[in-house]
C-alpha cells in the first residue's frame, strides 16, 4: 500500500463533499452529491468481488468521486467528463504527482461517457456502477429524478418522447462485468419490460384521445352542417309565409275591386284612376310574390360520368327525380362511400339553398315596397278624387285656374 493512500482517500471525498456544497445547483435533482456517494458505495462493491489490487482500488476510488464533478461547471451533460477530468488532475496534481495513476484515473473517467466502451476491468467497473440503477427497483424513482433534471436544465419535454428515449437507452446499454450480469440483468429487463407497457398504455391513450377528438370534430361537422340547412329551410318558409301573405291579401283587393268597384264606377267615375292604380298594384305584387316562391327544377337527371367527376348532388330531388331508382341507388352508395363528395355535396346543397334564399328575399322585399308603395298611392288618389271629385262627379276648378292634379 502507498503511504499517501490513506491520506488520498479522506482527502478525496472531503474535496469533493466540499466541492458539491460550494458549487450546489439546484438543477442537478440527480447528478449531485448523493449520486455520486452512490457510484463510490457501488464501486468498492464491484471491486471487492474481484478482489482488485490496492493501487487500482485508488484509482477506481478517486475516479468514481471525480466522474461528474463536470456537472458543476457545465451544467449539463454536455462535455461534463472532460470537464471531471481536468477538476481530478488540479486536485491529484496538489496531492499526489503521479502521471501514470493520474492518467489511469482519467481513462476510468473518460469510460464513463456514452457511447462506453471500456477496456479494461477497472473501466468497465466504474461504468457498471455509474449505472447499477438500471437493474434495480430504485430506478423509477431515479429516471423521474434524470426527467426532472433534463426540464430544469433543457426545457419540457413531452412525457411519452422521455419513456421513448429512456427505453431506447436501456435497450443499447448492457452490464459489463458478470457480477452486474448476473446480479442487475433480470431487474433491468423487468424495468424494461414495466416502461415498455406504460409506453403503449399512453400511445394507447394518445390513440383514444386523437380518435376522440376526431370523433368530436366529425360530430361538430355534421352538426354544424345540419343546423345550416334547417336554418336555410326555416328562413325559406318564412318567405314562403310573407309572399303568401301578399298573394292571399292582395288576391282579395282584387276581388273588391273587380267585385265592387267595378260596379259603381258608372256612378262614380273619379275613382276609374284610383282603382286602375290599386289594381296594378295589387297585380304587381302578387306577381312578384308568385316569382318569389315559384320552384325551379333542374333537369331531374345524372350520368356515371357526373358522380365519377362529383359533379351532381345527389341530395337535392332536381338533380335526380327523373332517374330510375337503381341509377340514384348505386350513385347514392357511391357518394356514401366517398366523405369528400359526401360532405362536397352537403356543402353545395347549403350554397344553392342560399343563393335560393337570396334570390327570394329580394322578390319578397320587393313585392312589399311595392305594395307599401302602391297602397300609400293608391290611397292619396283615392282622396284626392273624392275631395276634388266626390260632390259633383265633375272637375273643380281652382280660382286661379290650376288643375287639380
């Protein structure tokens, strides 16, 4: 045994205990100081299986302190080895000169980072012990303690990309010595095996949520499109209903005129005019209340090729109340079968409902200014005959001579 051994190993875990405290990051929930007292334990366990020599358990011992002191002046995993070795050479340089074990420690260090590939026995101890979790029961609690970490120090990240690259890691990584082969390979694989099915369970969850809100947006669709066509019908009958009001009110100012009017004009011939000017009226409007609700239909008929290039929707009767039955079933399956002429279809019968709707409603408010017009017109020149004609039946002249129209 050197002679500075006993003094190396105090003065090792009292510098780096020290180090910790002095450079703390709260960011670092896994690779702290505890994680490291955890790498040294595994260490010595490892170590003391095979029994190795005084001098390599120094360097196995110095190496496991120093592997990630890097962490405290990095701050990530980026770089950190190297950055533990120069931290493990300042201080062996102080305490003890030796090249060739200095240059030994730093080869278990540089072991350490990914991708590993140890050469020796005391190399591949050291990587064995910085990942001796992997195969045991704590190593939920310590990748939680790895996620946390990476948050704090990268950013979120989602948790179902984390399960995914943890397993991935799993699966590349192996024990080097047959004593972590044979002590940790059988937890590991049951570690695997447990975040293996909680990662399906959330591609199965993200699955259901996904087809949920596809579900969801399919309703909203089909609800939207259905609630803008009962709209559509509402307002059309709400048009139908005003130009029938029309046609039925001014149906029957013409029957008074033609019943009653018509009979008296012998008696009173002022009101000729007058009454010509209702009955225009009153037949404008009607008219343009017929055009207003008057239906148009289409040609009633569809070719294969109009359903092949979705040209004619199959939903509105003018397109196909001419066709035989068999034609409009066999299109009709084949609409059903393809969403996109589906909704196509539903969408251009709402389009042409409100180019209908809109060619109505200009008739319809046409016909009203007419008949509002015409019945306040109507109604002065029916007093003006009466005032200037009722009481003669003859013209009366003003004193200076004016007509009275």
């Amino acid at each position: 045994m050197y002679a500075k051994d006993a003094t190396i190993y105090k003065k090792t875990e009292q510098y780096v205990t020290d180090l910790y405290e002095r450079r703390h990051n709260p960011n670092l929930l896994f690779h702290n100081l505890n994680h490291t007292r955890e790498v040294v334990e595994r260490t010595n366990e490892i170590a003391a299986h095979y029994r190795v020599g005084e001098r390599d358990m120094l360097i196995l011992y110095v190496a496991a302190w120093f592997h990630d002191t890097g962490y405290l002046f990095t701050g990530t995993a980026r770089g950190h080895e190297e950055e533990s070795v120069r931290t493990m050479k300042t201080y062996m340089h102080e305490l003890d000169n030796d090249p060739e074990l200095i240059a030994e420690i730093e080869k278990c260090i540089m072991a350490t980072k990914a991708p590993r590939n140890p050469q020796s026995l005391l190399q591949e101890i050291i990587c064995d012990a910085d990942t001796y979790h992997f195969g045991t029961k704590e190593f939920k609690e310590t990748n939680k303690q790895v996620l946390q970490e990476y948050i704090l120090i990268k950013g979120d990240i989602d948790k179902k990309e984390w399960n995914e690259r943890t397993l991935n890691m799993l699966e590349a990584h192996h024990f080097y010595t047959a004593y972590c082969q044979n002590l940790l390979d059988e937890k590991k694989k049951s570690n695997m095996k447990k975040l293996k099915k909680k990662t399906q369970e959330m591609d199965i969850k993200d699955e259901l949520v996904i087809d949920e809100a596809n579900s969801l947006t399919a309703k909203g669709i089909q609800t939207m499109l259905r609630l803008t066509s009962e709209n559509h019908l509402k307002l059309s009958d709400m048009a139908d209903h005003k130009a029938n009001i029309l046609i039925s009110v001014n149906s029957i100012i013409i029957s008074v005129i033609l019943g009653v009017l018509l009979r008296k004009l012998p008696e009173a011939p002022y009101l000729t005019i007058p009454s010509i000017i209702f009955l225009i009226v009153a037949v404008c409007t009607i008219v343009i209340a017929i055009l207003a609700t008057r239906p148009k239909l289409s040609s009633g008929t569809f070719n294969a090729q109009d359903v092949i290039d979705k040209k004619t929707n199959l939903l509105f009767f003018g397109n196909f109340h001419k066709a035989t039955y068999d034609e409009y079933n066999v299109a009709m399956r084949k609409m059903m079968k393809d969403p996109d002429y589906l909704y196509g279809s539903l969408i251009k019968d709402i389009y042409n409902l409100g180019k209908v709707l809109g060619r109505k409603y200009q008739l319809v408010h046409l016909a009203y200014n007419i008949f509002m017009i015409g019945l306040v017109a109507s109604v002065v020149a029916f007093g003006v005959a009466a005032i200037f004609f009722g009481s003669t039946g003859n013209v009366i002249t003003p004193a200076n001579g004016a007509s009275p129209f």
